[in-house]
C-alpha cells in the first residue's frame, strides 16, 4: 500500500531507551514502567496512572477495581471495538447499549433513558480521538451516583474543557502498536481514587503488595520495562505528533469539504480531538457506496479502515448472549454502513494527503 491507513515508526529515543533497559539486565517492570506512569499521569492531571500489560486488561481491571457483579448494569456504545464489550462482559454485569451522536460519540440522552436501579456505571469510548460528551455525562453519573470508566484507547492527551480524557473517571488507555502513543502492547490507567489506584496495583501484581504476601486473588497484568521504554519518549513528543495530524485532518476537511453525500468529521466546541482515525461519512445521497469507495481506495493503493463495519452485538457469537441487551440503536446502526477512516497520521507528507484527497474526490465524480 502506498499510503498506509497508519505508520508504525520507531526513532532513536526510543532505541536508545530499550537499549539501556537491555544493558542493565532488569526488563520486568521496573523503573522505566514508573517513569511512564509518572508522566502520563501528570499528562492526564491526575496523581495516579496504572500501567498494564494492555488495553483490554485495562478496561477489565477498571471494572474489576469497581467491584461490579451479576445482575449489575453498565450503559456502553455500541459502536466500537469489541474490547469494550468483552471487558464487561467478563466483569460478569450486564451491557446497556446508548445510542450515538453524529459525532460518533455516545448520546448522553440515550444514556439517561437507560439508568436505572441496576445500573452501576456508564463507559463511554472516547472514538476515533474525539472525547464524548463528559460534561453532560459526568452530571447523569453524578445524580445517579453512577461510576464513570472511560475508554480512552484512541484518545491520548484529548480534552474536554480544560480537563484531560481519564480524569473524568477511571481512564483506560490502550499502547497497541498502531496507537497515537504505542509500545506494541500496554494498557494505562488513569485515576484520582486512592482506593481505585491501590486495588488496580494489586490486581496486576498476583494481589502482592510485597512479595509472597497475597491480600487479594490478582492476576498478572503487569507491563514490562522493555514496553515502557519505547512509550516514555512518545509522551513528551505527544502535543506534536497530535499536531500534525491535526494538520493533516485539517487539509483533508478542506479538501472534501463539497462532495455530494459525503459528511467529514466535526469536532463539537469545548472538546479537542487527536486523530487517532479521520472517519468520514458516505451517505445514501453519494454517488457512490461507501463500500465502492473502498474499491477505488484500493485501485490507488491508499489504505482505508471500516472502524467497525458491524455494530460488536450483531455477531453471531453475541447474539442471544444473557449479559448482552438488546436496546435499539438506529443512528449507531446507520453509522456502521457509512463510516470509512481515511489515513491521518503524522508520517504523511503533505503530497500523501493530497493525493487521498484526489483519489476520494476521482471516486466521486467518476
């Protein structure tokens, strides 16, 4: 493919990182994995960040830190990755799906219409790097006395208001190799509780604060020195590489800003969005499917992705599922058979993303 949906590059802070993590013998976690933790926590504004060994166990270990049991309910999207679903699932509490907003994000009057005696958290998925609306969802949690757990796996250093994503709740972040900040596999959590902190660094330690002494059934969720060292350089070169996709998200709305059919992404006020994917909208009115699209994406060697091209229910191992509901959600639905993510990320030049312009709007008017 000759411009990729993403880049994965490795630099010279981070090889001279791993280097030394190799060099002095300790490659578990370690000091590195410390470091991590200091600076993303201070990244987020909140005193503790938790590394684990990845996003999902994020998201599980948040959840499980919640004490949430059978019978429990936890209002969710539909419209994500399967993560979000199967660590609620295996927290044994029942999913809620809300429904979404235009800007792919979770419907905050969707969400309230779902609370109820059993409901004991809301997750909203921050998508593709644009937060959702914490603002409205913090004053439904709060009123409800509900917890928050934000998946904030695509949205590193995204804000809403003067406030960092993961601070609004228990923050999960994943490190997945094609992330804005990656380290192959790693998870991050982020919180202000005490409590919460303390039991998440439990959990990932076999429940040993020292070792041999077990105060809780854990697991090993660990993240290793290795790990942190190609993600620690990252983070301070974050606000950059945020910038230039932003830059690059900026001249692809510019330049398909007139198709017919064709809805580019908006960024609501009051929220920032780092471009974690630019996911465009192909509508009935287009000349063309968004399925056609692909096809003429591909003919030009210019990656796409469909994130995610069926809502994560509707396969056939969810179906019937127990612990899943089966609420209606109809913008979610229409946005699955619309929704295509054009390349974003920093290693493209500026020739790279006119040429997408160029083969999208050659697809158009074809």
């Amino acid at each position: 493919m000759s411009i990729p949906i993403t880049s994965v590059v490795i630099g010279p802070e981070e090889e001279a990182a791993v280097l030394s993590v190799l060099r002095s013998g300790r490659l578990a976690q370690g000091p590195m994995v410390a470091e991590l933790e200091r600076s993303f926590a201070e990244l987020c504004g909140v005193p503790h960040a938790v590394a684990v060994s990845n996003g999902t166990v994020a998201l599980v270990a948040a959840l499980e830190a919640l004490g949430l049991q059978p019978g429990d309910e936890v209002i969710t999207t539909p419209f994500s990755f399967a993560a979000t679903l199967n660590a609620i699932l295996e927290s044994g509490a029942t999913v809620r799906f809300a429904d979404i907003r235009d800007d792919f994000t979770i419907d905050p009057d969707s969400v309230q219409a779902l609370v109820n005696a059993r409901t004991k958290a809301i997750l909203p998925v921050h998508l593709y790097g644009l937060p959702a609306d914490m603002t409205a969802l913090t004053a439904i949690a709060d009123a409800a006395g509900l917890a928050i757990v934000e998946d904030a796996a695509q949205a590193h250093g995204a804000r809403v208001g003067d406030r960092a994503v993961g601070s609004f709740g228990v923050g999960c972040f994943s490190m997945y190799a094609t992330k804005n900040l990656q380290c192959g596999e790693g998870g991050l959590i982020t919180t202000s509780d005490d409590a919460i902190a303390d039991r998440l660094r439990l959990l990932r330690n076999q429940g040993m604060r020292v070792r041999y002494q077990y105060e809780a059934p854990g697991h090993n969720w660990r993240l290793t020195d290795l790990q942190a060292a190609i993600a620690v350089p990252q983070v301070g070169r974050l606000a950059e590489t945020t910038a230039r996709r932003a830059a690059n998200a900026a001249r692809l709305s510019a330049g398909l800003a007139d198709l017919p059919g064709l809805t580019t992404p908006s960024v609501p006020a009051g929220r920032s969005h780092v471009w974690h994917q630019y996911t465009v909208r192909i509508g009935a009115d287009a000349p063309l499917s968004r399925d056609d699209l692909g096809k003429r994406l591909d003919e030009r060697e210019i990656g796409y992705g469909l994130y995610y091209p069926r809502l994560m229910h509707h396969y056939d191992c969810y179906v019937g599922h127990p612990q899943i509901g089966t609420d209606e959600t109809p913008r979610a639905l229409r946005t699955a058979e619309e929704a295509l993510s054009l390349p974003v990320h920093q290693h493209l030049a500026d020739d790279d993303v006119d040429q997408v312009i160029e083969a999208v709007r050659g697809a158009f008017n074809a």
